[in-house]
C-alpha cells in the first residue's frame, strides 16, 4: 500500500492530459458565483500586469486592505477590526500585526449577489458588509463598501486582480473543495538513510485522528506541528484570480498559486501572512482530478520535538465539491 501511494503522489497529470486517458473525465457543474468571483486589493503600490501576489501591499484607507470573492461564494477580508460587529457572523481567521493604528483582521463568510443593470453588489455576511461595482463593459468602474456598523458608505481606490487561471482544467479545479478521504505516507529518517514507509488511509481531514494514529501506533509525535492550525481541514479553496486556501476550522492558511508544470499539475504557492505558514509547505504540491474528485498532495518534512528524528509527510486529499 505504501509503495502505490508514494507512487501516485509522484504521478500526477493534470486533467485532458495524454498520459491520462483511461482516467474519468469531470463533469462538475460551473460553481454558483464563478462569474461574479472578484479579488481587490487597495494599496499605494501598483500592481504590475501579470502579477498577483499581493503580501507586501500597504493599504490606502482605514478599513479594508484586500477583498476576494470566490468562485465557491466564499469572502475572504483583510479588514479593520472595528466593522466587524459583535455577534458577527463573519469568522476572524487571524490577526494582522504592525500596521500602525488600524488592527486589521483577516476573516471569512459567505456572501451573495445582487446585480441591478450594471451595478453588481456582493453582500457579504447578510448586509454586515456590501461592496457595490459598478461596471462598464465588464471592467469595474467603481467601487463602494457599505459598512453597517458604521452606518457608513466609503468609496474605495480598488485595483482589480486579473484571472490567471482560465482554461478548462483551472475552470474545474478553482472552486472550494471538501476533503472526504486522507491518505498518510511518511518515511522516516535514521543517520540520513530512508527506512520504510508507512501509509494509512482516513475518512475525512481529521487531523488529530491522523497525529493520534502516528503518536499511538507509530511512535512518531508530530502533534504540535500537524494541528498547529486546528483538529481538522474542513475546506480547501482555489481561485481564477491566483488565490489557495486551507480552511481548518479554527483558523485558515491563505496566499497565492501558480502552476509549476501545469502538464504534471505541480503548483506553488506562498502564504499572506508568516502565522498561516505550516510545516507542510514543501516543494511540488500536486493536484489532479480522478472524475469529479480532486486529489491534493501536500509534502513537507517534519523534525519530532521529542527526540530530533527527521521524517518526509505526504498528505494526500481526494476531495469532492460540494453543490456551489
């Protein structure tokens, strides 16, 4: 079992790819919001054509430093923490430090759509935040942020993050995904030499199912590095507009993606902010399609704090879509 996993994770080809023929091809349904999936930053730094990274960018208003609308109906903000209300049913998912007298706050909800002519507003967290485009022939013209703990409405200096990933298999693979199977394989390391590998298979994303089993059956204690974020994934994201997400329930990892070698499905990706990093950011994260699942690998080697041992983890996630 070890051998066919290790093997799988190394032999990825990307959907409509030759090498993969006699594989099932998709046949998901176009995610509920795709065409209204949008992401803004709002910052003094120009962003140059192409690019999509967007860490180092410095905000140029009091309340909102990025935006991202994804395809899943998903809202993800960087936001200054007064207009989040109490009892908001926004989520924080972290918190930004050093940024002068706004705290800003990284946070998540659902959002929907409301579009009247060429006036799209997306309404997020049932009216706690609007964001109102206006377009013209498709490209947004303005944009204002509606803040109902404010009761205030603000114009913002938006600049709009181009669609990086359009063809068919970005079309399938960028929606939010929910991870139904895990497959473990680690290898340890003793003086540099690889032993064995070991594999086993869960439902679901439960981390702490999965550091359990290591600690109990394999002696292996890397329950502070796995749950570093949380017990569980319980949503995996991908965007046009170059955005990957884990969502772990407690907390989420965000940042930008871009393909390696499309041909192979091999992609990169770097975090937002140094506390959404995790020891699974090892190099050649994968990712095809098997039907309408998609399979993620993420690798990373991990050091066991009790005793300084060295081990290679591979976590390898079919996930399905859920209806969006």
């Amino acid at each position: 079992m070890a051998c066919a996993l290790v093997a799988g994770a190394f032999a990825f080809n990307s959907c409509g790819s030759s090498d993969d023929d006699d594989a099932p091809k998709t046949n998901l349904t176009t995610p509920k919001y795709a065409e209204h999936a949008y992401k803004f930053v709002f910052s003094d730094t120009p962003i140059q054509e192409g690019e999509t990274s967007t860490k180092e960018l410095v905000p140029n208003n009091a309340l909102v430093a990025q935006a991202e609308f994804t395809e899943g109906g998903l809202f993800v903000g960087k936001i200054d923490q007064k207009i989040v209300p109490n009892g908001s049913k926004l989520r924080r998912i972290a918190t930004v430090k050093d940024m002068g007298d706004t705290e800003f706050v990284w946070v998540m909800g659902a959002y929907t759509v409301k579009v009247e002519g060429n006036v799209i507003n997306l309404i997020v967290a049932d009216g706690e935040l609007t964001f109102t485009i206006t377009a013209d022939n498709g490209n947004t013209t303005s944009i204002t942020l509606n803040v109902s703990q404010l009761e205030q409405v603000v114009n913002l200096n938006a600049q709009e993050m181009k669609v990086v990933a359009n063809d068919n298999v970005d079309g399938d693979l960028c929606r939010t995904w929910k991870v139904v199977k895990t497959n473990l394989i680690y290898t340890p390391y003793e003086n540099g030499k690889a032993k064995a590998a070991v594999a086993k298979s869960f439902n679901g994303a439960n981390l702490k199912e999965i550091s359990d089993y290591l600690y109990d059956e394999q002696d292996l204690d890397i329950r502070e590095e796995l749950l570093k974020h949380g017990n569980s994934i319980e949503k995996v994201a991908f965007t046009k507009r170059g955005s990957f997400a884990i969502d772990f329930g407690q907390s989420i990892s965000m940042g930008d993606w871009s393909w390696t070698d499309k041909s192979k499905g091999v992609f990169s990706y770097t975090w937002y902010e140094e506390d959404m990093e995790n020891d699974f950011d090892g190099d050649g994260a994968t990712v095809r399609f098997d039907g309408n699942n998609c399979v993620l690998v993420l690798n990373g080697k991990v050091r066991e704090s009790a005793n300084n041992k060295e081990y290679t983890v591979f976590l390898q996630f079919t996930m399905q879509a859920p209806e969006q």
